[in-house]
C-alpha cells in the first residue's frame, strides 16, 4: 500500500493567532486546502462561533465534507475565495478571512493534477477540474507572444521568448500535453542555470498563474474581504511568491490612509483609513523550515479593519 502522504499547514499558529479568534465570531477559510487552518480556527470557536470554507479544488472540498459537514457551526462551498461576496453565508460580516494562497501540498503530491515536473502526467494545472482551460490547452493556441508575456510576467523567466518560440515550433507535430515534455524541453534549452533549482521551476509557476487567473482572483478576494469585514475584524494572508505578497502588500498600503506619492510627482490625497497592517511581514521559524522545507518561500502578513 503507498505511503500517505501527511499535509504540514504552513505557519499554522502564526497565521490563526493573526485573527484574534473570538469564540462567538464569524470566520471564513478561503482556501480550506487539506483543512489545518480550518481545525485550529474550529478548536477555538464556541457553540455560537461560525466557520465558514471555500475551496475551488473540488477534491479539497469533499474533504470538507466528509470531516466537518456534521458540524453545525460549519457552512461549506465549492468557489473561489474571489467570489466571497456571492455567498449568503457571508452577508452579515466577518470577523476573519484567512487565505493561504497559491498551489497547496496535495496538488503538487498528486501527479495526475499536474502541477509538477518531479513526475510524468497530464499537463492540467487546473485548480478546479470542472471548469476552465488545461496549461495544454493554453499551449495549444497562444500566439508565442502570448506565451512569452505569460512566462516573464508571471514567472520572471529570463528565457521566456526562448521558451515560448520552441513550444510553438514543437507543437505543430508534437503537441505540448504532459508535465515531462515541457520540463525536458526547457531542460534541453536552458540547461540547468540555478543550482538547486529545476530549469522548469519558473515556467511551471507562471502557467500554473495564467491557468487559474491567481491573481486576477486575489484581487477580488481582497477587495470583497475588505468590504466583508467588520470593524476590528482580521485578515491574515500567506502568500509564497513575490507577486503575491507585492499585491497584498500594495493593498494594506493603499487603503491605510496613508499619504502616497514620489520623489518626482507631488503627493497624492490619502483616502480614509480602512485598514491597518497588524505587525511585519512574518516568516516561517528555522524549526518549521526543518520540519516543512516547502514553507521557505512562505510570507505572513495580517491587517485589521478600521471604522
């Protein structure tokens, strides 16, 4: 029988301390994953407490499902966190959203998904497989500028119009349909540059992005948070890119009524104050780093709703 594969929450209690849980307040879990944050954030609710889970994976939801349907603080839904004002669960306010963004363990460790170079598989990338276009769809009909754009936009890929002119000129006769392929041609053109890092690292990244419209979506989501909160209520995010953390970053700025401008241009007028950022920037401990090296990349940052 294969060896189960144990999911490791990243920066767990660093990430539920940043919401200031209240037995009796209402939280949603964005992206419920394999359900670490959910269990922590449950434990610390009483009877009256409220927890609400959102996934887009709908493997991640049957999850759900099966551990805390029964529960009757629970409401659980199959949606992206970006969609969060849609739900009926969520129009009275919320006293918490968590969101732990990008790509979680279990799709990485299952091959079939195709989120990873370490083994052969259908190149999908789809968060939710019930909708939406596979990476090797989007490799099918991008123009190469299309493609380039998407590998250096998204992936910072210094070799992106490389890339994308051989994936173009390869796939009229061998189309572009498994993780293998892509990796090995990348392999075959970049050779291996970084030590310690795979060639294929930056562009499975950037597809993976374009495939699940990420960010477009995390600023919905942070948008749609921000008017869900209730005063004093928390955000707390867990990015793992450099994307990802600029734009939740540029967000608490930007709505902290702080005065913005440059050095060249006169300051623009501060709008009202509607968050505030709790603490810095958080980092994963030397000892979860030991115990969950996937967590290296990992940035925590927390806000809190103003009046």
């Amino acid at each position: 029988m294969a060896e189960r594969l144990v999911h490791i929450p990243v920066m767990l209690g660093e990430a539920v301390e940043g919401l200031a849980v209240q037995a009796g307040g209402r939280y949603l879990d964005g992206t419920f994953g394999r359900g670490g944050h959910a269990r922590a954030v449950l434990s610390r609710l009483g009877p009256d407490g409220r927890l609400l889970l959102m996934d887009r994976d709908p493997t991640a939801i049957a999850t759900a499902q099966a551990e805390f349907a029964s529960d009757p603080r629970v409401s659980i839904r199959h949606a992206n966190f970006s969609s969060m004002a849609e739900w009926d669960e969520t129009a009275g306010g919320l006293d918490g959203i968590l969101l732990d963004l990008g790509v979680s363990s279990p799709q990485l460790d299952e091959a079939a998904r195709g989120f990873s170079f370490m083994a052969d598989a259908p190149l999908d990338m789809r968060m939710d497989t019930t909708q939406g276009e596979s990476a090797a769809d989007f490799l099918a009909h991008a123009t190469e500028k299309e493609i380039a754009d998407v590998l250096w936009i998204y992936g910072e890929e210094r070799f992106s119009r490389k890339i994308a002119r051989a994936i173009v000129e390869d796939r009229t006769e061998n189309p572009i349909t498994r993780t293998g392929q892509l990796a090995a041609l990348i392999e075959r053109l970049i050779g291996r540059r970084e030590p310690g890092k795979h060639p294929a690292t930056r562009s499975f990244q950037a597809l993976r992005i374009r495939v699940n419209g990420e960010l477009e979506a995390l600023s919905h989501g942070l948008n749609a948070a921000l008017d869900l909160l209730k005063v004093g209520g928390r955000l707390s995010i867990i990015s793992f890119h450099s994307l990802e953390d600029r734009a939740v970053k540029l967000f608490i700025r930007d709505h902290s009524g702080r005065v913005q401008g440059s050095r060249r241009g006169p300051p623009v007028a501060a709008a009202p104050a509607r968050l505030a950022a709790v603490g810095k920037a958080q980092f994963p401990s030397e000892e979860e780093l030991s115990v969950n090296p996937r967590a290296r990349s990992a940035v925590l940052r927390v806000a809190e709703k103003l009046a």
